[in-house]
C-alpha cells in the first residue's frame, strides 16, 4: 500500500507476463534497467510529528508518500512481526473522525486477491489511523509515467482484472470514489491490487450530502464532480475505470488543466472519442472505454461484472485456440484432400487457365501484358464492387505475370495499405520508388506503410518513425501540394510529440483538401494534445461530418 500523489517509492523490476502477451507489451512489463530491490528515502531518524505518541505498537519505517488524502508510511507491527503501511488520513471540510472510520470499517469486510486488505482502523491520541497491507511493488500512475502508453492487450487484461475485484466489492456493499491509477498497485507478476479505499462508502449508508464534492478530478464522473449524492453509486466506480483504460491506452487522461479547469470540463463535456487522441487503438476497446464513460450513469455499464465481461470478450477473440488433431487422424484426412486439392486444381486450370494460354497461343498480337490488363480490369471491377480480397488476389496474379507492370505495382500497394498488410505495400512502394524517384505519392505511401506498420508496436522504433519523416518531407520537396505528404509528416510529428507542427501539417492538408477527414482528425488530435480542447472538439465533429458524407467510407489505415 502506498499514498496516492506523491514520492511513490522506485518502481520493482518486473518479470513479462507468460506467452506470446510478453512480446506483444516490448518493455512495458519489463525494464532490464529496474531497481533490483526496493529503495526509499532515508530511514527516519525520529517519529514523525504527525504520528500519535500513544501509538507504540507500530515502529515507522520510511514515509511512502503523502498528498491531499494523508500521509502514508512503511511501519514494523511490533506484536505480529511484520511490515505493514499505515494511513493518516486528512481531514477533509466538513469531515469527520468517525466518518473516516466508518468507511474503513466498510473496506476491512472485503477479501479478495485483487484489493488490498485493510488490518485495522483506529484512533489515537485524536488522530485517525489505517493500518493496510504493505503491498512491494509500484503503482500504475508510475509505471505509466515511465513507460507511456501500454500495449491494448495488457490495459484489456489489467483492467479486467480490476474491474473483477471492483465487483467484489460492489457486491458487498462497498464503492470506492477515487479509483486512479495511483490507488493501483502493481504485484511482481504485474496482478493489480486496488488501495487506499478512504473515500469508500456503504451503497445502503444513507446521508452522503448533495453538493459535497470528493475525489480526484481527472477521473471523476460528472454526478461526482457535481456532489449530485442520489446518483453516486457503481457506475460512478465504472466512469473511473473507464478513464483508467482510457489512459492506459493514450497515456493521457481526457481532460487536461488544474483542478479547477478539469472540475468544470467533467461537468460540461463528454470524453473525447479515444481513436481522436489516439488512432492506432482497436476499435473494440475504444467502444469499452466509450460505454464506461459516458456521461449518463445510466448510459454505461450496469456494473463492473459487465465492464469485465466486454474486455474478456476482446481478449478471448485476440487468439482463438485451434483444434489439434491426432496424426494419425491428419494422414486418414491429408491423403483424401490432398487428391481433392490436386483435382480442383486440373479442374481451375482447364477453365481458367487453358483459356488464357488458349489466347496467347492463338493470338499472336496478344502477350503477358494484355492478361496483365484483363487482370487489371477484372481486379478494379472487384475493387468497386468491394471485394477487395479477391481484387487483391487478381493484382498478385497481375505482378507474377509482369513483375514490371507499374500500375499492378500502385493498385496493390495502395489496396494493402486500406487493408492493413503494411509488408506488401511497403514492398510495393519500394519498387515503385526505385521506379520513379520523382512521384511524390511513392514516397508518401512507403512511409505510410513503414509508419503504420511500426505503430502497432509501443514504443515505436524511432528509427523507423524517423524513415517515415524522411520519407513525408522527400514528397513535400517533390511535391510542395502533396497533401498526402503533409498528413504523414503532421502523423508523425504527433508521434514525436511536435505537436504545434504536426497542427500547422494538419492545417496545410486542409487547404489542400478540405473534404478529406484524415486531415480534420489528424489536426483535431494535435489540438487536443495541446489542450485546445475546443478547437479539437470542433474538428473532430467537421471529420465526422465529412465521413458520413462519402458512399462508400474512407477507409482508414491502422488506427485511424
């Protein structure tokens, strides 16, 4: 257990979660460079003023952290030989003593791996006390201050876990009011344990008084940070969590400012859109963290079960296991389908392929190329009939029969970027570049692919951001109206977080295309990253617009 502000003690180091999840979060869950043990201020050398006099059976230790809500410190529990962290909570106006027992009392009830046990809850000497688990290990707020955004499958997993334990405690009563990153902490096999339930209140306490607002603003929900009591209950807790996720997945939470400025954004605008903030984050987890924070309690979640059972849903459907067959089994079924396989084949080949040869043969005016371009023709009929899957297989075919032919080159490019195999069309655009260094939308598309390629990763390899970058400004210099290049250039300067540029890229994309919503949204999350929250809600409303407007959609490349 720690405090929930400040001077949080040195992250542990970690070991990555098992399986193929390890590679999928790169250094997140792991950092070789970790502190090896635990490492603290100073021993202190005396007993702290504020620590009661009477107050002999707990030896204090080191001072965890302290902030708005109290002052938190590792102690030694004389009578059971043992570390525990102990809590002094302050006073809150209008609180009181017996308030603060209250709701402790509430929290020690509750049993589960995933919150953190209260031991005791007590008054000496006229000063409240908690004595709680001492749990070793960091809190989410600083992992996330030191590593940044996190991989969705892990926030999905950590989250759902939470939510899991948050259940738990609804089910027994009990809601916490100020769940936050730093009121999460992080095990060594990166589990997370919920703490510091201070502001938790019985669901059947009656006296919860209108207009008294408590909590962290950055994560409250709007009934919260406007004291409205009736409708503070579980899905307050799930507008929290909601935020959580929200952060995990943009590392930033979604409004900015003092205390002040926030309180007033939380009672006057919903969360932004996650995929404005953050584009390359799966739709499905953007639609979680949209139900969880809407602003109508009624609107989110029934409860935290629900909330877990969503982000299971999403992982579940990550990796879907495959049926393992005995070999014996595979021979018995290989050697049948194996003579089927062969027996299509002879059958395609006669009525597709034998014409085509049939046609070369006969014809002597006819050649490779004019196969290319009936590919071609029957690739771009598919392509409007949006049968892009099998358009993209007449484009391959085209490229195996000419490997030179530009224009299977460019359509097969461009239709593996829409379809997200960054591989191919970067491949493509290599080629394509090596053809005619001097088209501007080659250059552009390489980047593309060699950008969005690199962004389902976290961090993205600077190296290849920098590529994309080198890429965007050789298309502006080929082409000084090359929007394209302007809206990987403004893309990039995001993910470097340059962010006024990537504003003014934006800004000259629109100038140049005013109907296209990439460039409205890619400036709408620069704004947004600049605090404009206004002037970021605006574009994202014209880029919505604009979007409903085109039959069929754009589509949009990865996390768009």
């Amino acid at each position: 257990m720690t405090s929930d502000e400040t001077n949080h003690h040195p992250p542990l180091p970690h070991s990555p979660p098992a399986g193929d999840l390890a590679n999928a979060t790169r250094t997140f869950a792991g950092d070789p460079g970790a502190t090896v043990s635990l490492q603290f201020s100073q021993p202190l050398a005396d007993r702290p003023n504020l620590w009661p006099v009477n107050l002999t059976r707990y030896r204090p230790l080191h001072r965890l952290g302290g902030g708005g809500m109290g002052e938190v410190f590792l102690a030694h529990d004389s009578q059971l030989d043992r570390p525990v962290a102990i809590k002094f909570p302050r006073l809150s106006r209008g609180g009181s003593t017996a308030l603060i027992l209250t709701e402790a009392r509430a929290a020690a009830r509750l049993h589960h791996p995933g919150i953190c046990p209260v031991f005791d809850a007590d008054v000496c000497d006229g000063v409240p006390y908690l004595t709680m688990a001492f749990v070793q290990g960091p809190t989410l707020a600083a992992e996330l201050k030191r590593l940044g955004p996190c991989p969705p499958e892990y926030a999905a997993k950590l989250v759902r876990d939470v939510a899991e334990a948050m259940q738990y405690a609804h089910e027994n009563g009990v809601i916490h009011r100020d769940l936050k990153p730093s009121n999460i902490l992080l095990t060594a096999d990166h589990s997370p344990v919920v703490t510091d339930f201070g502001l938790a209140v019985r669901l059947d306490r009656e006296g919860l008084a209108d207009g008294v607002v408590s909590g962290t603003p950055h994560y409250m929900a709007p009934e919260q940070a406007t004291g409205d009591a009736a409708n503070i209950g579980e899905r307050t807790d799930v507008f929290a969590l909601g935020v959580i996720l929200f952060e995990m997945l943009t590392g930033r939470t979604p409004f900015d400012g003092n205390a002040r400025e926030v309180l007033a954004q939380v009672k006057a605008r919903a969360v932004p859109p996650l995929r404005v903030v953050r584009k390359n984050v799966p739709a499905e987890l953007a639609e979680v963290v949209a139900k969880a924070t809407a602003r109508a309690p009624a609107d989110r979640f029934t409860g935290m079960g629900e909330f877990a059972d969503d982000l299971s849903d999403y992982l579940r459907n990550l990796k879907k296991p495959t049926r393992q067959f005995p070999l014996w089994l595979k021979w018995v079924l290989g050697v049948p389908a194996l003579l089927l396989l062969g027996f299509v084949t002879l059958s395609c080949f006669f009525s597709l392929g034998l014409p085509a040869v049939q046609k070369l043969l006969l014809n002597p005016q006819s050649s490779g190329r004019g196969v290319v371009e009936d590919l071609l023709d029957k690739g771009g009929k598919l392509e409007s009939e949006g049968r892009v899957e099998s358009a993209m297989v007449e484009y391959t075919n085209a490229i195996e029969i000419d490997p030179d032919s530009v224009l299977a080159r460019e359509r097969r490019a461009e239709l593996a970027l829409k379809l997200e195999k960054f591989d191919l069309a970067v491949e493509d655009f290599t080629v394509l570049r090596r053809t005619n260094p001097n088209r501007a939308d080659y250059h552009s598309g390489w980047g593309e692919a060699v950008f969005w390629r690199e962004a389902a990763f976290d961090p993205m390899d600077p190296a290849k951001v920098a590529a994309a970058l080198d890429a965007a400004e050789l298309a502006i210099h080929k082409d000084p109206n090359h929007a394209r290049g302007y809206l990987l250039r403004a893309e990039v300067y995001v993910e470097q977080k340059r962010y006024p540029e990537a504003e003014t890229d934006a800004s000259r994309g629109i100038e140049l295309e005013p109907d296209n919503p990439l460039h409205w949204r890619t400036r709408a999350h620069a704004r947004s990253l600049q605090g404009k929250e206004a002037a970021s809600l605006a574009d994202a409303d014209h880029a919505a617009e604009l979007e409903a407007k085109q039959t069929p959609p754009v589509p949009l490349p990865l996390g768009k």
